[in-house]
C-alpha cells in the first residue's frame, strides 16, 4: 500500500514512521526533518490511501476534495469537521446527542457574555468558537481574567474572526484524558488512551500551549473507563454526525475530564491529536494502514492492538513559546538522541539549513518520545535523550509523567 501523509509536525511524523511498518509513505509538505517529505500538493499525488494530519485543511474541505478525485481518505468532511472548526456548533451537538459535558453558554456580544461568567461557581473556561491553532483557550480562576479574556476574543483583538463569538464554561475538576477513536461513518473503536500536559511549565503552570507531552497508557483511565466514554461519548456522537447526514470518516478525540461524576466532554478534535499520537501509534501493534484504509472505506473489520508497554513523550520548544518563538537557531544533538534504545524523536518546527543541519522553524520543535516495559522506564529514556538535544533558548517541561510513573512504582 502507498500511503500519503498531508501535514508538517511532529504528529505527520509520528503517523508516517508508524505507516511505513506496512506500507510505502509520504508526507507532503513535511519539514526536513521527517525523511519522506516531497513537496507536491496532495492533489497532484497518487496513492491507496490518504491521511490528513492537521485541522484546517479538514475544516477547509480538503477531504471532500480528494474524494470527489475518487481517491480513498481518512479524515472527516468539511461537514464533520465543524465540531473542530466551530466550538459552539459541536457543544450544541454534544448536548443534542445526551453527551456529558460542562455548563456553557455562546456569547457574540460582551454583555450577555460577562454576565453569564457572574454565574459561574468560579473555574472559568473561555474559548474562541473558531480554529486558534491550540492556543484560543483561557482556564483561570480569576474572574478578572476571564473578563479580559472575552472582551480580546469578541473584539478580534486576540484571534481575530476566530474570537468574534466566544464559548464560555464552567470549569471542570479531575484527571484529564484523551480518547482517539477510528470511525468509520458507522461503528468507532478507541486506540489506547493518553494524557497530555496543555500548560507550558511544570506544575501546569503558564498559559496553555497545543501540548508540552503525553503519555501512555493512563493508569487512573482502565477498560472501563474506556468503554463508558465510548458508550456515552463517542457512539452518541457518530449516531448524532449521521443522523445529520455526515458520513464522518476519520479519527474522533475527545479530551474528557474524569470527574467525580463521570466522564464529560471538554471538546472533539477531528484529527489525531498533538502529541497523544506520539505515545499511542509506537504502541500499536496492528497494522495501522489497514486500520485507516477500512475505516476510510466506512467498513472496519480490525481491531486495534497494543503493546504491553507504555510511552512518553517530551515537547522541546523554542525560546518564547507559546506567544513568539525564536526562529533559526540550529539544533544539535539529534543523532545521540535517536541512538538511545527505545527513543524517537519526531521533528516537527524544523527547517534545513545551509549547512544540511536542522535549525528551529516553530514554537514546538521537537516530540522525542521514549518508550519502555513501563511509564517509569519509558520516561528516563525520554529525559536522556532531551538531555542530548541542544539549541539555544530550548525549554521543555520536567514533570511530564512524572506522577503517573511514581504511582506505577508505588503499586
């Protein structure tokens, strides 16, 4: 099978190198540090099976192009993708479908808007309705910032277009976690779950970020827990995107908070999240071109399985990320980085230089994953080799895994 990867991250690198286990790949556009990047347009490019990385070509419509070229593509419509692209629409659509998730309400003006947050018992959550590249999203328990937070987005100031209409939620308390589910248009199975750390420093501290790492498998998150997001969760969903007349074809991931009275929808992405896919696909011990290709052809047969072991991955991100990351300073270390047993690194902000070296190109540079028989042992790996890797102005959070693996010790 000749698979095509559409996208530039560490999350297209990570579905490639997996892909490539069975089947011919190639990522367009790629960055120079994924080695089969090419540069041509997806449409000019030939091959059995499609997989679009990123949201806003999937907002943008590419699926529903590719189609109507008769090619075969994992990734929802511009139809399905709308629970990405439009907070608000997909929050209406949870609620239709019995979905568990927060109070909320979606505002366009700044009164109705700033009245609603005196309502809330004090967690607030701010969020554009639009794509803000991760970063359109304020929790704080300050109202005072909520309030700034609303008057920026709805006056364009911050996100432009994608602000101009705002969802405002109570916020939710618990352990975090993320479900990926392949569907088919009919029928989903979940991949292993993972966790992800949003905030830029350790601690959860700082504004969030599209993801400082992850990890899996969730020891707090077991098969039961599994099953109940996809009884309540994921299933409903699929049955509410049909019921509208969207074949929804492609990965479903929902980041779920574990509260104290089940699980509740935070919010759906339409494709393989950044960096949970860094930690689930290196587990997989299935043949993920078959398992994409079945449910792009809305019949999935295969079922997912794992390995036994656990992964963790660290974010290395540039000098002042997440608000305005230096660019150009060249990385080394990469090479002993990849040489350590059981660790990939996955380059996502990186451009070649003049010299044929790497130098940074983005706010989060590289995904270096480490994998072992245990969240303990995966995680030293992860930290030896970011302890390889330099550039100047590199940071990266300490404490990914770092409780879960503690716990795992304890048991």
């Amino acid at each position: 099978m000749r698979a095509v990867v559409v996208g530039s991250g560490g999350r297209e690198h990570a579905l490639a190198h997996v892909l490539s286990r069975t089947a011919e790949v190639v990522v367009t556009p790629g960055n120079a540090g994924i080695p089969w990047s090419i540069a041509a347009p997806p449409e000019e490019l030939e091959a059995d099976l499609f997989v679009i990385g990123p949201e806003a070509p999937l907002v943008e419509g590419l699926a529903d192009r590719l189609r109507r070229q008769g090619k075969r593509v994992f990734g929802p419509g511009a139809d399905g993708a709308r629970l990405e692209g439009s907070k608000a629409w997909m929050k209406e659509l949870l609620v239709s479908a019995g979905v568990p998730t927060a109070r909320h309400g979606t505002f366009s003006e700044p009164e109705p808007a700033l009245a609603f947050l005196e309502s809330l018992p004090g967690l607030y959550v701010v969020k554009t309705d639009g794509l803000a590249a991760g970063k359109g999203v304020v929790v704080t328990e300050s109202l005072a910032e909520a309030r700034e937070a609303v008057r920026g987005y709805l006056s364009g100031e911050a996100f432009g277009d994608a602000g101009r209409t705002v969802v405002i939620e109570e916020g939710l308390r618990g352990p975090e976690l993320s479900v990926l589910a392949i569907c088919d248009g009919r029928t989903a199975v979940a991949l292993e779950p993972a966790q992800d750390f949003k905030r830029v420093g350790d601690g959860d501290r700082g504004p969030n970020t599209g993801g400082m790492g992850a990890y899996s498998p969730v020891p707090v998150a077991g098969p039961g827990i599994v099953a109940r997001v996809m009884e309540q969760a994921i299933e409903p969903t699929v049955a509410a995107l049909r019921g509208r007349g969207i074949d929804y074809r492609g990965v479903l991931y929902a980041g779920l908070m574990l509260t104290a009275e089940g699980p509740k929808v935070l919010e759906y992405n339409v494709r393989f999240g950044d960096p949970e896919t860094q930690v689930v696909l290196p587990r997989l011990r299935s043949d993920l071109a078959t398992l994409l290709a079945e449910a792009a052809d809305g019949s999935l047969r295969s079922i997912p399985e794992f390995d036994d072991g656990a992964a963790v991955t660290v974010v290395c991100a540039a000098e002042g990320y997440p608000f305005a990351p230096r660019l150009g300073d060249p990385i080394s270390g990469l090479d002993d980085a990849n040489a350590i047993e059981g660790v990939t690194v996955f380059a996502a902000g990186v451009r070649a230089d003049v010299g044929g070296g790497l130098v940074t190109a983005g706010g989060r540079v590289l995904s270096v994953t480490g994998q072992g028989p245990n969240l303990a042992s995966a995680r030293a790996r992860a930290y030896e080799a970011v302890s390889k890797v330099r550039w100047r102005g590199m940071h990266h959070r300490t404490d990914i895994a770092e409780r879960a693996a503690n716990e795992e010790i304890d048991r």
